[in-house]
C-alpha cells in the first residue's frame, strides 16, 4: 500500500485529499509545512508528497529544494493557486515532478498521482534483461552481446517501459502517458510510428522478444523461443 504525505497548511483542501486518497485505498499522513513535513519524513517511508507551495515557515519551493539533498527518488506532485508558467518552472527546477493547479478535480489528482507512482516504480528497476538484450536505463545504453546499441530517446524510453512489463498488455493512453507524459498532444499516431520503428530495429528472430499489438487495447511485449 503506498504511503502518500499531504503536505498543505490549507485545512480544508489538506482534509479534502487525505480523505480522497483514503477512500483510494492509500495511506495517507498530514502535514501542515515544510517543516512539519520535514519531521513526518523522519518518521515514516513516504512514497509520495503532494506539496502546496504557499504555507508558512517553509513553503513548498523551500522544502522541495531542501528534500531533494536526501530523497532523490519521492516524487514529489506540486499543488499550487498560481497558473504562471515561471512559477511551474521554478517548481520544476527544485525538483518537483508534476503540478496541478488549484482548483483542481480529485479525479485528475488520483490519476497524476498514480501516474508518478508508476513512473518512479519503473525508474527503480534500472536495469532489464528482454530477449537478448541488457537494458541500463541509469546509463540509457543497450547491449547485446557485449556490443553497445544506441537508438533515440523516446524509443529507449517506450521499449524500456514494454520491457519492464514483459508480458503484460499496456494500453495506448499509459504508454503514452509515461513516455510522453500527461500534458502529450501530439498525434497519436506518434505512438504507433515509436512502435514500428522500434520493430524494424529489432527483428523478432534475431533479438528473441517481439511487440505485439492487442487490438483495442494498446501493445504488449513477449520474449520469444
């Protein structure tokens, strides 16, 4: 179950989310600023912060900047009343992850959490084995037969992603949505043409897995015999 710090001097909204995250089946503990966050850290495995920016004492820039020196892998969703895009970079540049701004729906706000979760899962598990290739995701190489492979980015990333759910169907909108993100608008066509080329450089009877597509669903990737 994971463990989600709600960090926000607001009563009304901290209450909100904790009772939304709840009824979501997470464990939820409340703070009511960065200094009073700082102190809940020390006491308990926290998964995930969700973070308001404007609070007393510490504020959610200050704390962001500060929790990065001893948690590199929390992410960290930023909740603020202020649209401006300097403010969403700052934020970004102190290490938050995503940002939602205020006032927002609960339902938009379980699935950029869920969606961070996932993220960082993959994240932890740097290195995978498909087929016969070795992918290091901290050094973004891949290998077969001690022979090093490099492919652009966004394709590393997408089969990184299938490879980390090897046999598992993945729908077009979550692939979509950790390669590209939640914001993506491009075409969704782009998905598909990642997919082909990803297909056309690396042959199924050569590297031993293949991408299959699961009509109606999205793509999934099989090691082959």
């Amino acid at each position: 179950m994971n463990k989600v710090l709600v960090i926000d001097d607001d009563d009304y909204i901290r209450e909100l989310i904790c009772e939304v995250l709840k009824n979501d089946g997470f464990t939820v503990y409340e703070a009511v600023n960065g200094r009073d966050a700082f102190q809940k850290l020390g006491e308990k495995k926290i998964d995930l912060c969700v973070l308001d920016i404007m609070m007393p004492q510490m504020d959610g820039y200050e704390f962001c900047k500060q929790v990065r020196r001893y948690y590199e892998d929390m992410p960290i969703l930023m909740l603020t009343a202020k649209s401006e895009l300097s403010q969403k970079v700052k934020g970004f540049e102190l290490g938050a992850d995503d940002y939602l701004t205020k006032p927002f729906e609960v339902d938009e706000l379980l699935v950029r959490i869920k969606a961070l979760l996932r993220r960082y899962k993959v994240a932890a598990s740097q290195t995978i084995s498909i087929g016969n290739l070795v992918i290091d995701k901290s050094s973004y190489t891949i290998v077969k037969n001690n022979e090093k492979c490099d492919i652009p980015m966004k394709e590393f990333e997408l089969l990184f992603t299938l490879g980390s759910y090897s046999g598992k169907t993945l729908s077009r909108d979550r692939l979509i949505e950790e390669v590209w993100g939640l914001d993506f608008e491009g075409n969704e066509r782009t998905l598909d043409v990642h997919i082909n080329r990803l297909r056309e450089r690396f042959p199924s009877d050569i590297y031993k897995f293949k991408i299959t597509t699961i009509r109606g669903l999205g793509y999934r990737l099989e090691e082959v015999v």
